[in-house]
C-alpha cells in the first residue's frame, strides 16, 4: 500500500469518527477468565491487578535476538552497512511501528518490485509497538531502491548483501521494553509482590501460554478457522474470515461484515466495501481478489495466503495445547515438554485426542493433502514445546502508576503470558482515564540509553496515533 492510500483511509476513518463515533467504540481485550477460557486457558492465574499495556507503541518495543544473541535494535542506523561481498541475497534490519510484518513485507515487495516469498523474516512482530528484526531481499534488480527504503511506518538499517534467505524461526528470541500502566497508584505492597513473583519466575519459570495474539486478535477467530481448515471445511473457513464479528472490533467494521454477508458470492460488491479500508481487511482482500476471477474456489483463495492458513491451523493446534497445560495443571502433573498436534505422529494425537473428538476432527487430515505449503518438516513435524519457559529480566522501575520492565524471552514465548503472571492484562484501546497517559522512554528510565531518535523517526505516526487515543480509539 502507498502513503497516498494510506492517507485516504486514514482520511475517510477520520470523517466516519467524526460522523458516527458511537460506531468506534470498542472492548478493551482483557485477560478476563471469559476470555483466557476462550483461547483454552483456565483456572490457572489468581486475581492480580489490572494492568494496562500498548496505551501508544512507545509502550512496547520489541527487539529481535538473533542466533548468535546479537540484538537487531530499534536505534535509527544508516541504510547501508555495506554491499561488498557475493550473493543475491541482501540482508537488512526492518524497523516499523504501527505495522504488521505481513504488511510491512507487503510494502517492501511493492517498493522494490518483487513477489512477498522474495522478502523473509524469521518471526512476526507485533503491530501496536516499535519493533526490530532481520529481514533478507532476494531478486532486487535495481539496487539503488534498497538505499531509500522506507516511509513513515517503517525503515530497513545496516543491509549487507550475502547468501541464502531468513526461514521461519531462525532467531533466538526477542528483548522487551514495556510500560505497564496501572489505574491505581503502585503501592509498596504491590511492588514487593511483584518483586517476588518475578524472583520465582527467574527461579522456576512461568506457565509457556500462547496469547491473545496466536489467535488473530483483536477478533480472536483464528484457531476457529483453523477448525474448519482441519475439517476440510474451505467455504466456512471464508465465511469465517470475511464475516465472523466480535466485540474487539469496532461496530463500525463489524457493520461491513454483516451487511457483506447478505452478498455472499457478490466478491466485487463485498470487495468494494472492504477495500475503502485496506489496513483494516488486508487478508480478506487478498482472498476476494482471488475469488472475483475463480466465484467458487475456495481452496485457490486460501491458496493466495498460505502464510495465514498455516497460523490458523497454528491456532487451533495452540488452542489444544493451552487446555492441555490447564488440565495438567490442575492434576498436578505437568510433562516438562508436550508435542504439537500437527506433529504427523499418531502417538502425539493421543494427548489432544478428547479435545478433537468433541472438534469432530480426524487426523490426519486431508487439509495436508489439499495444500502443498503444509507438508513441510518444520509445519508437520515443530518440536515439542516447553510447558515451563525461563525469562531474563534486565531491569524494573517502578512509577506512581507505571512499572516499566526489561526482559528477553526464547522465541515461540509471549510477553503478555509472562506480564499475566504479574497483572491481570489489558491490551490496546480504549483505556480508562484514571491511567497517566504521559508518555516515558523506558530505555533512559531503566538506564539502557534513549529511545528518542526512533520516537521522532516515527513522529508523524506517533503523533496521529496519539489524536485518536485522546479521542478515545484504536
């Protein structure tokens, strides 16, 4: 997507907010029982205080960790580190806020002519925060785009050029800075609690949960498209993605959904609606642009987004691994290690065979067969995944209404899972009053340096998105 039609929406969002702003308002995603119940986990956490994070992305900055434990920081670098040596790979650091990865891989495909496969990352990021991670570029035909790469959501640092490409996973984790912000001012009390639980958790760890942002947050439907996929059900997998409505998404999109339901098979009317806000319905886009020119391939459309199909069976196969360590905890007989269902070992079923049966699934299932981008050794086969996950905390601070903390977690484990061990956590808009919305740079608090060249690097999108928090939005 260009700046210009990214202004255009932002324009048009801008005028509906101002028309029908009773229409954008939202649930905050709170890891309510209802809703940790909802991604399969239950009776696990105690009462905590609510805790408040991603009030701006400032709050949240996210620095990958590579192999080698060499960090990809978030500091504003040159473009360029250097082009000798041979390879037709170019490797580089993306830096973005305001931004999925998808989205982010998406635009730099476009800038430097290439197809999304030719531009790799090894994870994904979060959308609300500033984040860091290598990137590799391969088929760049004029090299002097990749000089200039960026706009205001996002820029590429140090590229070099060499050999091979970046695949899923290839990282050793990832280094947080966050701000919690507390409705209630944090009493000694309160910070000796916390002190404590995070001297356990650095002892004996903490409960490995997938999160909130496993499941496609903010509508939390991704493990329910993953059931369909399992199930071979392609057509409800498509009526799921495009109309499935949840109270975290504004009723002003959820209206989109509704009204496009009732012109199921009318993909150019159903585009047409969706695509004044292509931020808002990337993937759903990209689905029905398949089906305006094949109406009735519903395998073909979910073949243009493999990448999300396979996190939609991820979804599922994470649903079944939280109820899983819920029940194990209960019984008090936790195996320090379980296998993922999509592992193509009928033993590793065994452990989910309860959950699939009440799911009406079979493995293995045809879906394997009906995608080929599924039958890849690291998809089928994932390790088995710690139910206990360790932490390293660099450093805590604690203000009248902020705890501001520095940790790093292996890869495949969540900061909001280990922040729920502390609060009980609200995510994104809207945020109640009683919180201090000043705005803080963590690394100076916590003595690390400054996050400041990065905050005026992305001060347009910073300072929009602080308007619409004023105002009350997402």
């Amino acid at each position: 997507m260009t700046n210009e039609e990214r202004q255009r929406e932002h324009s048009l969002l801008e005028q509906e907010r101002k028309r029908v702003p009773e229409l954008f308002h939202t649930e905050p995603l709170l890891d309510s029982p209802e809703m940790l119940r909802w991604i399969g986990i239950e009776n696990v956490f105690g009462e905590y205080p609510l805790g408040h994070i991603k009030y701006m992305p400032q709050d949240f900055i996210v620095e990958e960790i590579a192999g080698d434990k060499t960090i990809s920081t978030v500091d504003v670098e040159d473009a360029i580190k250097s082009l000798e040596g041979e390879g037709a790979t170019f490797y580089g650091e993306l830096v973005k806020v305001d931004m999925t990865t998808f989205s982010a891989r998406e635009e730099l495909a476009r800038i430097l002519g290439v197809s999304m496969d030719d531009v790799a990352t090894s994870g994904l990021k979060d959308e609300i925060a500033i984040t860091s991670q290598r990137i590799s570029l391969r088929k760049v035909r004029d090299i002097q785009k990749i000089t200039h790469i960026g706009d205001e959501h996002f820029f590429v640092k140090n590229i070099t050029r060499g050999k091979g490409v970046f695949k899923r996973g290839d990282l050793y984790g990832n280094r947080f800075l966050i701000v919690v912000r507390t409705q209630e001012g944090i009493s000694e009390n309160e910070k000796t609690r916390i002190q404590k639980e995070l001297a356990e958790i650095s002892e004996q760890g903490f409960w490995n949960f997938f999160s909130f942002q496993r499941f496609a947050a903010p509508r939390m439907n991704g493990h329910l498209i993953g059931k369909h996929l399992l199930k071979a059900e392609y057509k409800e997998a498509i009526e799921n993605l495009l109309f499935f409505q949840s109270s975290r998404e504004e009723p002003y999109f959820r209206r989109i959904r509704e009204e496009s339901r009732q012109h199921w098979g009318n993909w150019e009317r159903i585009g047409g609606a969706m695509g004044l806000f292509p931020t808002r319905f990337p993937t759903e886009l990209q689905v029905l642009r398949y089906l305006i020119g094949h109406p009735n391939d519903f395998v073909g459309a979910l073949s243009t987004i493999p990448d999300q199909v396979r996190l939609w069976i991820y979804a599922y196969a994470s649903l079944l691994f939280n109820k899983r360590v819920s029940q194990a905890i209960q019984t008090g007989e936790v195996p320090s290690r379980l296998p993922f269902m999509t592992s193509r070992y009928p033993a590793d079923w065994e452990l989910y065979k309860d959950f699939l049966k009440e799911d009406g699934i079979q493995l293995p299932s045809p879906v394997y067969r009906t995608f080929s981008f599924l039958r890849t050794p690291s998809f089928v086969v994932p390790p088995a995944i710690p139910t206990l996950q360790n932490v390293e905390i660099h450093n805590i601070h604690f203000l009248k209404k902020m705890m501001v903390i520095a940790f790093s977690l292996p890869k495949g484990a969540y900061a909001t899972t280990f922040l729920a061990h502390l609060f009980q956590i609200s995510s994104e808009a809207p945020f109640p009053s009683e919180i201090d919305t000043k705005i803080v740079d963590a690394r100076a608090l916590l003595g690390l340096g400054s996050l400041t060249p990065v905050f005026d690097r992305f001060r347009a999108v910073l300072e929009r998105l602080a308007e619409k928090r004023t105002a009350g939005g997402r």
